[in-house]
C-alpha cells in the first residue's frame, strides 16, 4: 500500500511542477533525428526535410527555419515543392498526402498544412491499386500525378485534393498500347518515376518498376510511344532539351534514349555501367545538366562495384574528362543541384547532398570541388558528445582570437557564400557572445557559436596529439590515392568511431577572462592549455598524481593510462597544451575546476580528489573513495574562489569589492 501511496504523491508532485514551470521550445539546434526525404524550391531558395517522425522542416538563408509536424505518426517519404508557389506536399508511408503553404502573419511568415488527401480506389480493389510509389508535381502547378503500386497514374487537383478521374491513367490503357510480345514476356509492376518533359508541359514519361518507359499525351489521352529498356528501373531524367531520357538501372547500368523522331523504333538502348565490368549495386538517381558550350554535368548516386565496394554511399560527379566519386560515412537520403541565373537554369553551382547524418554542399565551379561549410544543419554528434560547456558573455578580443584560428583550420572549405538564400531572417542582433564546448568521444573540443538562432562551428581542438593513442592524428582520410578505381574522395565530418575511447573528454572549464581551458578525459588525463595565435613546436610536461597516495592491497583493473609524448609536438594556432596531470589510478575524471588567476586546477575522481598548481608544477591530494565527495568539495572551492577577488587580466580590473585574504598558500585552502 506504502507503493501504491507513493506513486500517488509522485503524480502529484509531477503536476504540480507542470504548474510551477513552463518551458517553451523555441528553436532546436543540430541535425534532425532520422532524415527521411528531401525537397528543393529553386524559385523560393528553400530546401525542406521530412523525418521518420513525421517533421517536415524548411531552410533558407542562415537562420531562416520553419518546422512543422503531421498530426499522423508516419515516416515522410517523399517532400515536393509545387513549381513557382510558396505550397509544399509531403507524402507520408501510410499513403496520405498532405500540402504544406507559408503564410504571412503578423510581419513574419509561419509554415501551416492547408490539407490532407488520401486516394480511395473502387470497392473491392487491393490496396496496392491506391499505394502511392510516385509523385510529380506538374509545371502547371494546379496537378498532381500519383504514380502507384498497382501501375496506374491518378491525377489530382492542387490545392483541393479533387481527383480528376477522366483524365486518370490506368494500367490497362497503357497495355494496350504496348506490344505484344514486350507484355508477354514481364509484367510492368509498380510505378517507379515520373518525368515531365521540359519543353512540352502535355507529355509525362512513366517508369514501370520493369523497366518499361511510356511517354504519355495528357492532353490527348494516349501513349505517343514506349521505350522497352531490358533492366529493373530506378530513376528517370528528362534532359533540359528534350532530345533525350535517362534511365538507371538495378544493374549499375544507366540508358540514354534518343527521342528525335517520332517514330519509337528511334529510341535504341545505349547501355553504360560506369563502375563495371563486375556486377554493381544500383544506380538510384542519376540526373544531367547542360553547360554554356561544354560537356554537361552527370551525377548518379550508387553504382559501385558490389563485391569490392556494396558498402559504400557515393555520389559520381562526371564533368567532361574529371570524374569524382564522393564517398559519405553515411547512407544517402537524396540529393539536388542548384543553378545561377535569374530563373536558375544556369550554370550548376552547387551539388547538396542529404545524409542520414548530416547534409553536405560541394562547389561544382571551383577547381578541385570543395567543400562549402554549412552555417545550420551541422552535424553536432559527428563524433559522439560526452559533454559539454556553456560560457556566456564572451569578451571581444578572446572572441576574435577563437574565429582567428578556426579560420586557419578552414582553408580547405570553399570560398564561396552559401547558396540557399530564401527568405530574410528578421531576428535582432544577439545582444552578448555566447560559446558552447562539447566535448567528443575521439578526443576533440569543438567550440560553437551559441549567440543566435544557428549553431555555427568556430574552432575544433584535437587532443589526440599530445598522446601515443591507438588512432594517427596524421592520417589523412580524405584525398584518394593517385590513380586509383573508383576515384573515391571523403567528404562529410560524421565519423562516430573513436579507435581510443581513453580519449573521450568528460569535463571542460574555461576561463572567459585569461584564456586558459582545461579538459579531462576518460583514462585521467587532465590537460591545461593556453590560447596561442602563433603555431608553435613545444613539448608538454606531464605530471602523474598518485589519488591512492601509496594505498597497499589496491589493483587497478580498467584500462590503462594513455602515455604523453616525450618528443616535441607541432600545434597549430589556437588552443595548445603545455602541462597534463595524469591521475593514478586512470580513472574517468568527474570533477573539474579552474582558477586562472591562481594558476590552480583542482579535479576528481572516484578515488580521491586534487589540486594542481601549474604554475609552481606542485600538488595536493586529498583522500576519498566517492566521487560524491569530490563533488562537495569542489563544490566548496567554487564558493571559496567567488569569496575572493579575481581580475580580469585583458583589463586589470577587478571583478569583485572583496579584499584578499592575508598569507593564504595552497596548505590552507
């Protein structure tokens, strides 16, 4: 009864802080959970993510986010912009369609769903008759065709979801006007694609799942020819000319069909596989754009050699006689490319790829195809957060020293400014700096810039350097060998492998005021470093603190500590190291503190507790088997450090009225 009372009295209490406190979620940072489609609006500079759980999200220039949730419990498959509208539709797996508009109200704009459409076939009939496998949203803007399981083509009328059943097309329409001997021999299954033609908004090519393509009238009702590809379809692309249609295949293979006459006997099959001659994996995209006066662009996703490569995630890029296969640590959700020009169908710029862990933006017009940096969406776990550190109110010069030296890590990245520009973000200027460390698994310190609405990365410290760990921070993973088949290059920061997890940091404290950061780790490594704006050669002096103070009958049985290096080491600009306290037994650190202005950092673990002078390079230990008494004692210091002055040494001002206690040493404390 004393259980069932007290689960009572939690309830209780649980309404009761529901009453007290309110929290309002007001933006999210980082990369959605579980990305499931992709949507790109040329016309309002806009890309869109559905989820797995239903989100659908819209981002346009830097800070600029719209969110919104289906009231269904699904997965969005598949995202749609309607041509030259501000009107989305968003399918989801359990085959309801749902479209999407951004309203103005009050001055800003806010995403709202302005309905909701599922397709009823007649009495009687499968469900995959109604399955929907397909999308296009016609030019017109006022259409939309749902391709389906069952092989037929429905006909929708946008933004009243009224179906046009005159105009629907069956399977059985398309069979009759197909030889023969091509329907004897398969049949067409689902509808895998649909391709509107670019220079005639009436005729639409349908991809059977078969591999049969039919190139249908929509104004006259019937099939002007057929093009019987031998393969399991994948994707389809219509050429911006019309001259011609693209098909891939299952088999790593992709068809080029001529289409100059109209007689169908034209189009003939000109098979390529790109990554053959051994069996491949699919191609599941491919798309090609022309160039003013050369070669066009053809990207394709998949395609690899099944047995030496099935498991890698890659995009071809192949522009006249260079071709790149980019390689991402993640699956591939989807993938479009933007074009200059005032009606952007210029030049392509940019490829923007969606990952299922992050979203990567690769420059197609400068040499060599960098990388652009992302200023949202960035990929915040890329290797897994053990913790992190809020500091706020930056000073300027310190400030401008961090972006200094992320500057010189980011030279790599292209130059060019972001190419997804909609809409304006009218949020006010963030009236202080604010930083955000978190700390990873592999050993790095990552710095945030937590001002406003994006979390924009500044500046990436790297322990691993300091210490002869399992993993070479010389490898360098992302260029490919000369020479070599595919021409793999990794692009992409997401990598959740740490090859030493005795390099995960657990605590980070900096001092806003001096510079000084000091970071613990998982094997009892504590590191002090110091804010330089010059590489500099130095070694790092380690000091090895004995928590057990000579404790007989004790044996350590985790893992073991990791060991400094003796030789002098290169650190870039930025944060670099010059002491590490090592703790024994190398047991993960729960407590850290610093003190810059009297050079202490004092730390903890489950056995015991100590103070560190980095300046004098001496020590105090204090006993304990509980990290719950480091905690209180570290607790402790904090109120006694705040009790006494601290100035600021960019200013020499002092930050309290207090007067410094006479005599205090370190024995005292």
């Amino acid at each position: 009864m004393k259980r069932f009372r007290r689960h009572g009295q939690e309830s209780q209490r649980d309404r009761l802080k529901q009453e007290l406190f309110h929290f309002t979620k007001t933006v999210e940072h980082g990369f959605p959970h579980q990305p499931s489609a992709l949507g790109y609006s040329a016309s309002l500079q806009l890309m869109a993510i559905g989820t797995r759980s239903g989100a659908i999200k819209l981002y346009g220039a830097p800070g600029v986010e719209f969110m919104g949730l289906h009231d269904e419990n699904a997965a969005v498959t598949q995202v749609f912009f309607m041509p030259h509208q501000v009107e989305l539709v968003t399918l989801l797996d359990d085959n309801s369609l749902h479209m999407w508009t951004l309203r103005g109200h009050k001055g800003l704009s806010e995403l709202l769903e302005i309905g909701r459409f599922m397709l009823t076939g007649p009495p009687g009939a499968p469900p995959s008759v109604t399955r929907v496998t397909a999308v296009l949203a016609h030019s017109s803007g006022e259409l939309l065709l749902l391709g389906t399981e069952g092989g037929h083509v429905f006909i929708v009328e946008v933004p009243g979801f009224r179906e046009l059943e005159e105009r629907n097309i069956s399977l059985d329409q398309v069979t009759s006007s197909v030889p023969d001997d091509y329907i004897g021999r398969r049949n067409l299954e689902h509808v895998e694609a649909l391709q509107e033609n670019p220079i005639n908004s009436n005729q639409v090519a349908i991809g059977y799942g078969r591999g049969l393509i039919v190139i249908w009238d929509l104004e006259q009702r019937h099939a002007i020819r057929h093009i019987p590809a031998t393969q399991q379809l994948e994707s389809m692309w219509w050429t911006e000319d019309g001259s011609s249609l693209l098909s891939s295949h299952s088999d790593g293979s992709y068809c080029c069909w001529p289409l100059r006459g109209e007689d169908e006997n034209d189009a003939e099959e000109k098979s390529d596989t790109p990554y053959g001659h051994f069996p491949c994996k699919a191609i599941t995209n491919i798309v090609q754009l022309p160039t003013a006066g050369g070669p066009p662009f053809l990207l394709f996703s998949g395609g690899m050699p099944r047995a030496s490569y099935g498991d890698r995630h890659c995009i071809t890029v192949i522009h006249s006689k260079t071709q790149v296969a980019f390689d991402f640590t993640s699956r591939i959700i989807d993938f479009f490319v933007i074009r200059d020009g005032p009606q952007h169908t210029g030049e392509p710029s940019a490829l923007v790829v969606l990952v299922e862990e992050e979203l990567v933006v690769i420059d197609l017009q400068t040499e060599g195809w960098p990388v652009i940096q992302t200023p949202y969406l960035v990929s915040l776990h890329s290797s897994a957060i053990t913790c992190s550190h809020h500091v706020s109110a930056i000073p300027l010069k310190l400030w401008e020293r961090i972006i200094a030296a992320g500057e010189l890590q980011n030279t790599h990245y292209s130059k060019k400014p972001w190419p997804i520009t909609g809409g304006q973000n009218l949020a006010p200027d963030p009236p202080q700096r604010d930083l955000l460390l978190t700390g990873h698994e592999d050993g790095t310190v990552r710095f945030w810039d937590a001002s406003g609405i994006c979390l924009y990365p500044l500046y990436k410290l790297s322990t691993a350097a300091v210490f002869h760990a399992d993993a070479d921070p010389n490898d360098n993973m992302s260029q490919s060998a000369e020479g070599e088949w595919p021409p793999f290059r990794k692009v992409g920061c997401f990598d959740p492998y740490s090859d030493d997890p005795r390099l995960g940091i657990q605590k980070i404290h900096l001092c806003k005021y001096s510079g000084y950061l000091t970071v613990a780790g998982t094997a009892g490594q504590i590191l002090m470093l110091e804010l330089n704006d010059e590489a500099a050669e130095q070694t790092v002096e380690a000091k090895v603190v004995d928590l057990l103070q000579g404790q007989e009958g004790f044996r350590w049985k985790g893992h073991t500590q990791l060991d400094v290096r003796v030789e002098s080491v290169l650190f870039p600009a930025g944060f670099q190291p010059f002491t590490v306290v090592q703790c024994h037994p190398p047991a993960v650190v729960t407590a850290l503190t610093l003190h810059s202005e009297w050079k202490l950092v004092a730390f903890g673990t489950s056995h015991g507790f100590g103070v560190y002078d980095y300046l004098q390079k001496n020590n105090d230990i204090f006993g304990g088997s509980q990290s719950s008494f480091c905690y209180l004692v570290l607790a402790l210091l904090r109120l006694l450090w705040e009790d006494f002055p601290l100035s600021d040494p960019l200013t020499h001002r002092n930050l309290n009225t207090k007067s410094p206690p006479q005599g205090l040493v370190l024995e005292e404390i």
